[in-house]
C-alpha cells in the first residue's frame, strides 16, 4: 500500500491523548513518518515509555506524558509539559477513550459519570489548553475522534454511545468558536477498528462475520486507515475542512 506524504506536517508540534496502543499508537507512528514533532499523552506509563524509546525519544522528536486524563489538572500539566519540550502545538487530536461494554440496567450515576470522564470531558479542556497557542500562532488544527457506534444504533455500551455522540456537537460548536483565528476541528469517525484490544476481546468469528456484512467494503479495517484520515485533517490539504465527520467505517452506517 503505498500512502501520501504531507510537506506541511514536516516540523509541526503534535499533541495526541491516548498515545501508546491501538488507534493512538498508529497515529503517533504517522505523524512522525511525516517528520512532526510528537508528543503523546497516556495513562500506560510503562507501554508508552517503550514507545517513545523505540521511536528515538526526545532526541526524535517523540515525547510521552503519562496522565490519567479524568483528572483535568493532570492533563494540563501534562500538555505544559509536552510544550516544554517540543514548543507549542500546531496539531491536537483527542483520541483517548474506552469503550467498556456495560448493561444500561447496571449503570450507576458513578459510572456514569466516570464514562463521561474518559470519554468526553477531556477533549474540551485539551482543547481549552491548546488553542490559546494556537490563537498565537495564526491557526491550527484540532482532530476529535468519533465512533460511529451511535450511527449504527449499537447497543451494550449506553454510557460510551452517548459520549461519542457528543463528540460531534463538541466539535461543531468548538469550530465556530475558534474558525475565526483559522483553527479548525474536524471529527474523525471510526467503524469497528481492528486494535489488539477488539480482536482480543470481542471480535469474534460471529461477530466479524455479522459486521462485514453490515459493511459495503469486505475488508476489515486495520488501524492505519484511521491515522491516514487524521494526517490529511492536520495537513494543509484540509485547510478548508472544519466542523465536519469525516468517516473511516467501509460504508457500515
């Protein structure tokens, strides 16, 4: 498979929450094959080191803070961190989240809560931490990632389908707010993505079987195609793209 290379990438600062596996690892690994400046952000102490370290370190460019992203003051100590080394970021992308299967019967206000914690409330104040630098700097480019599970109608994870849906008036309402100092946010929506995570706990040969018929593409989707979607987004090529979904789900809507 042979990709595109984006010139305007070339030395910008990166910033991407939930950095050290699955669709935040990819991504990581893209924007430094197009020659950014990468810092990550992750609550994997131990996996994102060994990232980072296989990828150059700091010496490279490829910069990890570990963070719990439901504690706020953490995630902008983490983001001040990742400005100390690497400058001011051109580019964020709000990728962190999880999507826990849960019986809507069992879920408390306490979970609830949490959900809303892992799955959303950070995204704004990642977004709050950076835009100020890029108001500063003339523009920017701001990635939320979606799910298109709220699409689909999937049940089995209410808490999850809600946060993610909410992602997209997030998106909206943060586009015209900042559109006037060229900053523009766009959401990425995945499909089903074939991390380590789902194949080690859902994909089963059922369930691959009953998705790809819901698909128009036979294929599954390997992470790589979501990572390609954020660099054309953080590049000048998308300069006129905001406030929109751009969808990476092989036509399963």
């Amino acid at each position: 498979m042979t990709f595109a290379h984006y010139p305007s990438l070339n030395g910008k600062t990166v910033v991407i929450t939930g950095g050290a596996s699955g669709i935040g690892e990819e991504i990581v690994r893209a924007m430094m094959g197009q020659g950014a400046r990468v810092g990550f952000i992750d609550f994997d102490a131990t996996r994102g080191a060994a990232l980072a370290a296989e990828l150059g370190g700091a010496a490279a460019g490829i910069v990890h803070a570990n963070c719990d992203l439901r504690d706020i003051e953490g995630l902008r100590e983490a983001i001040q961190s990742l400005k100390s080394q690497l400058g001011p970021a051109d580019i964020l992308v709000n990728n962190a989240a999880r999507d826990d299967r849960h019986d809507w019967a069992d879920v408390t206000p306490e979970y609830w809560d949490e959900r809303m914690n892992t799955n959303l409330r950070h995204m704004f104040f990642a977004i709050q931490a950076v835009a100020p630098d890029m108001i500063a700097n003339g523009g920017g480019s701001i990635i939320n990632i979606g799910s298109n599970s709220w699409w689909e109608a999937v049940g089995n994870f209410p808490a999850y389908a809600t946060a993610k849906g909410a992602v997209h008036g997030l998106t909206r309402t943060m586009a015209r707010d900042l559109g006037k100092h060229r900053i523009r946010v766009n959401t990425v929506v995945p499909g089903w993505i074939m991390t380590e995570r789902q194949k080690t706990l859902w994909a089963t040969p059922e369930a691959l079987d009953a998705h790809q018929k819901r698909q128009c593409l036979p294929d599954l989707i390997e992470p790589v195609y979501v990572a390609r979607m954020v660099l054309f987004l953080a590049s000048d090529d998308a300069m006129m793209c905001t406030a929109s979904n751009f969808m990476v789900e092989a036509g399963s809507i």
